[in-house]
C-alpha cells in the first residue's frame, strides 16, 4: 500500500470544480455564506417543500433543496461499502411544476482499472470497495463552500450549491442557472477518488468521477513501451493504464417502474448529410458508443396506451475519450451501454458472483435478451480514460475528471431568465503627446452585471484595469487602433476604435487661402505698443480689441462644427462572442 494523501489537501483536488462558485459569489448580491450557498432555505423554498414527494427515507438521509429558478431535487443518499456514495428516489421538480421521478437508483457499479502492460487488473469496487474503510472523512476545510453529511458520525459527503451558466449549440446567449452538488472520497491504493453527482435545475444530471492521488504502479523494464520515465526519476518506468467507470441506473420515471422505453438516436452520414435515426430496443442489449454517428440513448416514459409520453432523458457520452477492449479475458470490455431488466442480485458490473454466488457474473451476462416491454429497467454506462504518465503526475497528481450527462427533454418549459450581451459604447480619441489620461470606457448591459475590462495596442504609456479605467502619460506619437474585450461572467463583447496621439494645431488662420495671419497672434505685440504710446491710441485699442474678439467667436465656432463633424463620421465597431470554451481537464 502506497501513501495516502492528506485530506486537507481535498481543497486543491477538486478546485476545479470549487472555483466557478467563488468568482460566481464574487458577482452577487451580498448574502450570508450559508444563503449563498443555498443552506437556509427562503419562505418560499418552505412553502414548496411543503409539496415534496414522499421518500422512502428520512431525516438526514433525505435531501430536499429548491434552487434559485423555483427548480427542487429531492433524494435519499446513503454511503455503501461497496459503491460509497449512492442515491435513490430521485425526483426533480420544474420550476412552478409538479415533482417528477426521475431514478430509483443510481450508483457506481465497477472501478476497473487495466494496466497497458496486461500484467495487472484492478476492479476497485468488488475487490476493495470505496466506502467502509476505504471512505475517507471530511473535515470542515474539505467542505467549505457546502454543509458536511454525516452516516453513523462520520462526516461521509459534501452538499453544496454553485452559479452555472448553460449555452445553446449555435446561440449567442447562455441562462443562469445553478446545480445541487453531492460528493463523496475514496482512498483505494495511491488514488484518490472524488465520487460526485450533480443536478441542474433543468433536470440535468452530471454523474463523474474526479481521480488523484498518486501512480501505483511502474517497472524497472525501462525498454518497455507501456509507460513513461519521468523527470528526476530516471530508473523507473511508470506504467500506462486505463480507468473504466461503471455506472448502474435504475429508471423509474413517473408513477411507474415498469412503464419505460429505452432508444438509441444516431446521425449517420446518408448522402452528404446527416439524417436523424432513432430505434426503440425491445430486449436486452449491449452497445457501444459511435462518434462518426453521435450516438446516444434516451429513456422514455409511456403513456397507458403505449405512446411515448414526450418527456424524457438522453445520455449523452460526450466525454467518449479512449476505449478499452480486451474480449478475450473480459468479454463485457467490448461495450459501453447496456441496457437490461433490473435484478436486485445484478449490483456490480464485474465481478457480481463474488457477492452474489447464484447470480451471473457481468454485465454483458445480463444482457441476455429477455423483453424489455412491462419490466423495471436498468441502463449501465462506461466512460474510459487511458491515463499516460506525465511529469506533473509525480505525487501529488492534479485530479482529472470523467463521467457524462443525462439531459432531460419535453420538460414543461422554466423562466430561467437569458442573460443578454453587454454592448460597447466606444469613441474615437485623441490626445497631444505627453498628456496625462485618466478616463473610463463605457458600456451597457441589460442584465446589470459587473463587467471586466481588457485592452490592447493601447497608446505608449497608457493601461487599462479590469473596471474599464484607462490612465497614464501618453509617451509617443502616432495612430493607435485599439481592441476592447469586455466580459460579463458568460459573454465576451469586442470592438476596435482609433486613439490619435499628435501636436496640437494652432489656431485657424484668417484669409481665403488660410495663409493670412492670425488676428490673435498680434494681441501681445499690439499691448506693448500701446503701452509705450501712451493713451493717445486708446480708441485705437479699443477697436482692435472688439476685432480681434469677433475673430476669436468666429475661431470657435468653426473648430466646434468640425469636431461635431468628425463625431458624425466616425465609428466604433462593437461585436459579440462566446467566450472560447476551458478546457475539459477539470470536470465541469
């Protein structure tokens, strides 16, 4: 057995998914950590938990929480020996709606892991388990952003709520939402596994694994081509190996186990173009995920007369990555969704019959071809990750996370509120070297939301901070097309206008060629004259005085006609875009 990490170190292990609801927090109205966070509950979260659904579970063990668009989950959760963290009748209400019940059941079913070398296989939960022992504890630092839960006085889960922000494929605008978030750790040998599930207040469900910790294992066989050495550790090959999840869901949806539909949707390439195929399944099956067809699946629930209801939950394996197959020692490799008819002695996806001795031993064993139609059903699900060695792996690992999505569709339609584009309000400027700026860009947005502010090709000598104010000492001449990005937490607005930095002109000469000079120009040379010569040219003085008046109106007048006509002229493009989407090493 290999170190185990400290917890307090929990904090970095899943900060990937921490981060988005400090600088979510950062943006909102000011709140109490725990309103914040969704811990105490509002008048009107009261009031509709009055109409909760009944579970078969109470106190602690159920949860029941309304997010900030009216939406509500509650679910039972327990901390198993062998799966750790499980929930169980499950049951989403839409914002406004009535509770609908959406699983039975859910958990993980196997933690396989197989090295490239084909020396060794692990199946973490049937050989070790990942609550009991193996569960690790939470302290107070572990869960900062939530409340702990506790089983038999161990602080066994977190709950937490965060701000998220949906896009539509192919739209400019995004909703505010926010997710329900439960997880639980395990320590199995040099990893560490963040077991998280997470609901939407769409009706989403986001189950995933987040694994750290450190390698296990590595050969002193340096020529073999199964791994990698690493920086400073020049003697030891640290061996490639692929992490297969399992995930068991038991759908009930609506008022009966034994009334559901399962479909699998693909876009196949026919003719130059794709073409939506959908097949309801009418006996058991086993089938793998097909990129070049964007293949998923949906569960259905049907109406009395058979007819798909409309409302339903497409898995979506958008997160397919690398595909482990090794048929000739373990056969159920081959596939990655299985659908079968539930069977209390049918738990694990591998590995069952050394619990359940009479009972087969694997999912692709379950999938036998008995008939879907007025049975409960149960869908299984593998995600792969082919985890190659890499120097920043050495301990401690940064977590990297996998699972997929189950997205509900035909839900009676929400008011989540859309957020709008912020709009850039930009003009043209123009400064005289060795001038000092301090200004701010401006910019409207609908929705109220604090804006962030960059700048580039700015005029030499001059910055710009994340509110928009631009200042400095202008530094050197020239024509400065200066961009402008300006973020509101879900959009990017961009635009571009010119900054001219040169002497300042004289005044306009008098005359029709403009060559003449300048009245206002021999104003100091006309008051030494008449100070030497005495009263006598007073009236003299008086006279060039008014002319030089007249010609000094008329000076103005021109030059605010021309800059009203070079404002008229001038423009500032503004666009908008989405944001280029993060990376999907963290899992959010």
């Amino acid at each position: 057995m290999m170190k185990v990490i400290p917890l307090l170190a929990l904090a970095a292990i899943i900060a990937s998914q921490l981060a988005s609801v400090t600088a979510a927090n950062a943006l909102a109205p000011s709140k109490t950590a725990a309103e914040s966070h969704g811990l105490v509950e509002t008048s009107a979260a009261i009031d509709a938990r009055a109409a909760a659904p009944a579970l078969a579970c109470e106190g602690s063990a159920r949860i029941s929480r309304t997010l900030a668009n009216g939406a509500r989950w509650d679910f039972c959760w327990l901390s198993r020996v062998r799966e750790n963290l499980v929930l169980s009748d499950v049951h989403f209400t839409p914002p406004g709606g009535s509770p609908l019940r959406v699983l039975a059941s859910a958990s993980i079913a196997q933690l396989h892991v197989a090295y490239d070398d084909s020396d060794v296989t692990y199946s973490d939960v049937t050989q070790y388990g990942l609550g009991g022992t193996w569960l690790q504890e939470l302290s107070e630092a572990d869960c900062v952003y939530g409340e702990r839960l506790y089983q038999d006085s161990r602080a066994t889960a977190c709950l937490w709520q965060e701000n998220t922000a949906t896009t539509a494929v192919g739209s400019l605008e995004t909703t505010r939402g926010s997710s329900l978030n439960i997880y639980a750790v395990s320590q199995v040998g040099a990893y560490t596994y963040v077991i998280s599930w997470r609901l939407h207040d769409n009706g989403a469900i986001e189950p995933g694994i987040g694994a750290t910790g450190a390698l296990q294992r590595s050969s002193s066989e340096l020529e073999l081509p199964f791994g990698r050495i690493l920086s400073g550790d020049e003697d030891t090959l640290w061996l490639s190996h692929t992490h297969n999840y399992y995930w068991r869901l038991d759908f009930d949806l609506g008022e009966s186990a034994t009334d559901d539909a399962v479909s699998e949707v693909s876009w196949p390439l026919v003719a130059g173009s794709r073409q939506r195929q959908e097949t309801f399944f009418d006996t058991e099956q086993a089938r793998s995920i097909a990129p070049d067809e964007n293949r998923g699946w949906q569960i259905h629930e049907r109406r009395v007369d058979g007819v798909t209801s409309g409302m339903r939950w497409f898995i979506d394996p958008y997160r397919y990555g690398h595909r482990y197959q090794r048929m000739d020692v373990e056969p159920f490799s081959e596939h990655d969704f299985f659908v079968t008819v539930a069977n209390d002695c049918e738990r694990f996806a591998s590995q069952n019959a050394r619990f359940n001795p009479d009972c087969l031993n694997d999912v692709l064993e379950y999938a036998d071809g008995e008939s879907l139609h007025g049975e409960d059903l149960v869908v299984w699900h593998r995600v792969a990750f082919h985890h190659v060695p890499r120097n920043e792996d050495q301990r401690n690992m940064h977590s990297h996370w996998d699972g997929f999505v189950i997205r509900p569709l035909g839900l009676p339609a929400d008011d989540t509120p859309v957020n709008h584009p912020p709009v850039l309000l930009l003009e043209n400027r123009s400064s005289v070297p060795a001038s000092t700026v301090d200004l701010r860009l401006v910019a409207s947005d609908a929705d109220g939301d604090d804006l962030v502010w960059m700048a580039s090709n700015l005029p030499t000598g001059l910055d710009i901070d994340r509110r928009g104010r631009v200042s400095g000492r202008v530094e050197a001449r020239g024509n400065w097309s200066v961009d402008v990005e300006v973020f509101d937490g879900e959009h990017v607005a961009t635009g571009n206008f010119t900054w001219r930095v040169e002497e300042e002109r004289g005044p306009v000469a008098v005359g029709s060629g403009g060559g003449g000079l300048n009245p206002l120009w021999l104003l100091p040379a006309l008051a030494a004259w008449m100070q030497r010569h005495g009263h006598g040219c007073r009236r003299a003085h008086r006279h060039a005085h008014r002319h030089a008046h007249r010609a000094h109106r008329a000076h103005r007048a021109t030059h605010t006609a021309a800059r009203a006509a070079g404002r008229i002229a001038r423009t500032a493009s503004a666009t908008i875009r989405r944001p280029r989407p993060p990376g999907r090493d963290g899992f959010n």
